[in-house]
C-alpha cells in the first residue's frame, strides 16, 4: 500500500536555514528549497535575490501525515523564525526573505491560522505576529547547489548561520522557555 504523503510549503528567510530542522526526521519524505508566490515563472536564484520576482524563498516539505503530523511541522516552523519581521529574517533583508506559511488545504490553512493565534495569544512577543498565511502557489526549485547546502557546504553554511544572528534569536526566545 502506498502511503499518502502531503506537502507543505514555509517561507523562513534564507532557505538554506530552513531545511535542516525538518530534515531530520523520521516520516519526513524531502525537503526541497525553492521559490514561491511571484508572478514570473522559472525564476532564478538572481531573480528571487534580487526583489523583483515577488517569489519568497520556501522550503517544499513532502511527509507522511500518518508518522510526522501538520501541526508539529508548524510547531518547528515557528521556532525557526522572527515572526514579527515583516522585512526578511536576521542578517537577510528583502521581500523574499519575509516569513509565510503556503498552506495546501483548507485544513492545513486552518491549522495555521490556529496555530498563528495560539503563538500571538502566548505572549512570546511583543511586537505583533506578521508571517502571512497564503494560499500554495506554483513552487519552483531552486538550482541545485542550493539544495541540501547545510550538508553540502558545511563550512560555508556553518559560518552564514552564525552572522546571521538567528541562533541567538532561536535561543532567547524559544530555549529557555520564557
């Protein structure tokens, strides 16, 4: 019996950050940066950087629902996130690093917008929640060298990671439980 696998679809910012946390576990199919949510087809990694495509950078995720739930994958998400920059994320700014969630059905769109509520009444920020909730759009992959980057170029995506200040950020507002 084949298993039945979803997609979903989180901008993050830099989508070398993003792919790591869901990477790793079990019920996890892929995961795939790319672009979404512009309006020309086939973009670039030049396109997206350059502001003009209107496409975030995403991470694609295909997973079984059945091992690795919806809502969990939510869950990472927002902890991988500034979720009320509305400018980009860390050190990388411009529209197509803002913060999305591209929802694939009514149900998961429902579930982030609970989610996103849930994380707005918790009093974890003070500034407001800005990631938006989006309708999927066509996704596009992006080059090659960007796929799997955190295992590829260890070094160089090691040394991206700690300037861009989104490890302090993960540390002091979701390691130590405030």
């Amino acid at each position: 019996m084949d298993k039945q696998l979803e997609k979903a679809t989180f901008a993050g910012g830099c989508f070398w950050c993003m792919v790591k946390p869901f990477d790793q576990w079990d019920g996890i199919d892929r995961v795939i940066s790319g672009y979404s949510g512009g309006h020309i087809e086939n973009p670039t990694y030049k396109d997206v950087k350059s502001g003009t495509s209107g496409h975030y950078e995403v991470v694609q995720i295909t997973f079984d629902p059945s091992i690795f739930s919806y809502e969990k994958l939510l869950e990472i998400y927002w902890q991988q996130i500034d979720p009320t920059d509305d400018g980009g994320q860390f050190h990388d700014r411009g529209d197509s690093y803002r913060t999305a969630i591209f929802y694939h059905s009514e149900e998961q769109k429902k579930l982030a917008e609970i989610s996103k509520k849930n994380l707005s009444d918790s009093g974890k920020f003070k500034k407001p929640i800005v990631t938006k909730i989006l309708p999927a759009a066509t996704f596009y992959p992006a080059e090659d060298y960007h796929q799997d980057f955190y295992k590829k170029s260890k070094e160089e995506y090691m040394e991206d990671r700690k300037k861009s200040g989104r490890d302090e950020f993960i540390a002091s507002h979701w390691n130590d439980k405030n």
